[in-house]
C-alpha cells in the first residue's frame, strides 16, 4: 500500500515534501497549455514548488517535450514562447527533444512498446518533481502522472509511435509542393508525383519531422490508427522509460479545472465537475488511482462515463507492469 496526500492547499503539500530527497538538478514537469487553453496548471502553483526546490539549494528547471501536432508548441522556439505567453516567466525552461523535436534518448522498455523514444535531455537531471493537471484525455481516457510523463516526455516520433500505428500522410489539397519536407526527410521518403508531396510508407521511419516543417499543415497524423487500450498501454510503457532514467520522481496531481479534454486543446474549456484538491505521492500508480477515484465519487462517476474509454485499463497495466500499488492510503492534511 502506497501514501497519498490529500489538500484544498498547495502550501500543506509542499510541506509534506522531504525535498533533501531529491538530487542536485530537479527537472519540474510541466504542461504550459496549448495557446487559447486557459485550465493548465496555474504558473503560481508551479512559482511555489519552483521557489521551494530553489531554497534548498538545488537547480530547478520547468521541462517539457515538443507536441507531435502543428501548434503553439511545436517547436522549442514558438514552445518556450507560448509557456512565457501564460506565465511561465519565473525559472529555467528546457524543451528537451530540441529545436524541432528530434533528439532522442531511447530506453528498451519491452512492453506493448518495445523501445520509449524520450526528449534526449531528460538524462541531465537527476531528480524530478511531475505537476499534472488531472482530465479528460480523448485517448487514454483521462490524463494523468502517466500520460504526463509517457506521452509528455517522448519525443516526437515517439508520440508517433504512441498514437500510430501507420506513417503520417500528406493532404494533397493542402500541399503546395513547396519541398521543406523533403528537405528534412533523412530517410529519403517523400517525393513530388503529379505536383503534389508523397510519403512511401516503406521507407519512412516515422520520425514525424515532416509534420512539425510543413507550414501549410498539409502532413497528416494518422489519428486512431492505434486502439484506446495500445495508445494507453504505450503510454504506461513510455512511463516506464522515463522512470527508468529518473527513478526519484514524485508526483503532484491538481484535481482543479477538471475538462472533458486535455490542455492541448486550444481552446476554452468548461469544468465538468467541481474541484477536488491536490494530491501528493510517491507512487505513480496510487496517485493516478486515487485522482481517479476521487473524481469518481465527486462527479457520482460522470468523469468515467467520459471519453468512453476504461481508465482502470492503465493502472491495471501499470501494476502488471510493477510500476506501483493500486492500494493506496490517502491522507488528509487538512484535517
Ligand atoms: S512541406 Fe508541406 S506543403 Fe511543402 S511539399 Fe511538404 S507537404 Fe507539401
Ligand atoms: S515521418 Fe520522417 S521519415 Fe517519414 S516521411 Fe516524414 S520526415 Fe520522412
């Protein structure tokens, strides 16, 4: 059985937390929101775990992975960009798969995934702290630690690789034949036929960089071409690299602003259910477990009506996986 701690207030988290425990160079997790998202995670809440990492006297950095979709964050430039744009002006970023999502540090994972394809500076720290803002999410179910560090931290063939089973394709009414993707390709896969970009499925690896170059949004993911339950057993695999790499990590999850979707929405989105607190936990699969079953019981289960999906799926996989207890002991600090 694991430890969960329960608060309305960030400060009786935060002083729950034996930060001597963690290394010399924390990497804070962050999602920083889609531009046109208004729920992520306040920049407040992350300024106060920020500041507390920093008076202990270790280095504290807000870290986060390029998004594998044409956006606000698509590469580091218009990504660090968006994160100042809501607020995040107040410590170190690092996008950690670079410019344009490519570098990648790969740990053998042998699950659904065979291989987790992560940003490459994840190995720079020796510790991490993981702020998840706790939602809906349209294919796994609901987002939590787990999509926030297997999804959130792989690298942009690596969120391919998670959401697909097959190679990206190019909308030819979109193409204007202008050649960047051909450009970046180093695999040698896109040619012009008929005056139009084409992908030979049999010679691309997948590396998705011809989606974050194409300025006319013309290179398509192959959405829903991986089941809910691959996209979600991937995702606790991916989590596996990442803890693999980091293994003192703990876990905040903000039940606040709970949204049907997740915050790479750009757009505004109403809470379906009141808000819960905030949880603190060592472990991966109580704290994503017990997130789960207080939304539950706060929304009388409309939250795991949402999405249509089984939620349980994931933590079922990840204790299969040993990731952590489904038991948990949850702890009111505010009583
Ligand atoms: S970058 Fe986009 S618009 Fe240009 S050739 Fe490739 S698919 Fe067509
Ligand atoms: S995904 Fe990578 S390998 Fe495949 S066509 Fe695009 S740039 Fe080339």
């Amino acid at each position: 059985m694991s430890d969960v701690y329960f608060s309305k207030e960030i400060d009786r988290i935060l002083d729950k937390i034996d930060f001597s425990k963690l290394g010399k160079k924390v990497a804070i997790k962050v999602h920083f929101g889609e531009k046109g998202c208004v729920t992520y995670i306040s920049p407040e809440f992350v300024k106060k775990v920020y500041d507390k990492v920093i008076s202990t006297g270790r280095s504290a950095t807000l870290v986060e992975c390029n998004v594998l979709y044409k956006g606000s964050r698509t590469n580091t430039t218009d990504h660090i960009k968006t994160a100042k744009e809501h607020g995040f002006t107040f410590a170190p970023i690092e996008i950690l798969d670079g410019e344009l999502g490519d570098e990648e540090t790969d740990v053998k994972v042998d699950g659904i995934a065979k291989i987790a394809k992560l940003g490459a500076g994840i190995k720079k720290y020796d510790s991490m702290i993981v702020l998840t803002h706790f939602k809906g999410h349209i294919d796994a179910g609901y987002g939590g630690a787990f999509k926030n560090i297997g999804m959130g931290l792989a690298n942009r063939s690596g969120k391919l690789s998670i959401h697909a089973n097959t190679k990206p394709f190019i909308n030819p009414k979109k193409c204007t034949a202008c050649k960047n993707c051909i450009n970046h390709c180093n695999f040698n896969a896109i040619s012009i036929v008929d005056g139009k970009a084409k992908i030979d499925p049999q010679k691309c690896s997948g590396c998705a960089m011809c989606i974050a170059v194409c300025n006319n949004s013309a290179v398509n993911v192959p959405w829903g071409s991986s089941s809910h339950e691959e996209v979600q057993k991937k995702v606790v695999d991916y989590s596996k690299g990442v803890l693999e790499i980091i293994p003192n990590t703990i876990f905040i999850n903000f039940l606040i602003n709970i949204t049907k979707d997740c915050d790479c929405f750009g757009i505004i989105q109403k809470p379906i259910i009141p808000d819960v607190g905030i949880l603190y936990s060592k472990d991966i699969v109580a704290i994503d477990k017990s997130s789960l079953d207080l939304v539950n019981k706060k929304s009388n289960n409309k939250f795991d009506k949402i999405n249509n999906i089984d939620k349980n799926r994931m933590i079922d996989y990840a204790f299969s996986r040993k990731l952590g207890n489904r038991d948990y002991k949850l702890i009111d600090l505010d009583r």
